[in-house]
C-alpha cells in the first residue's frame, strides 16, 4: 500500500469576497503544493 499525506492548509484573504487555500498532498517521493482560489458570496439562502 501507498503512504499518502495531505495537510498543513493556508488561508489567506484576497478581497473582493476572494480568499486563498493552499496545501501539500502526495507520497513522500512525489509531494506537491495545491492551491484554490475561492469566491465566497453572501447570503445564499441555506
């Protein structure tokens, strides 16, 4: 079986109701950084 790891995420705020996720995920051979930029709106109705 493969060891996988994932964590330590970020958040940073953009403005403009825009925020930053980052992250590392892989094996301990291959780990990589992920990143997301989000857009959060107000007021969905959920």
């Amino acid at each position: 079986m493969v060891k996988w790891s994932f964590g330590h995420p970020a958040i940073r705020l953009l403005g403009d109701n825009r925020v930053l996720l980052a992250w590392y995920a892989g094996t301990p051979e291959c780990m990589s950084l992920h990143w997301a930029r989000i857009c959060v709106s107000e007021g969905t109705g959920r």
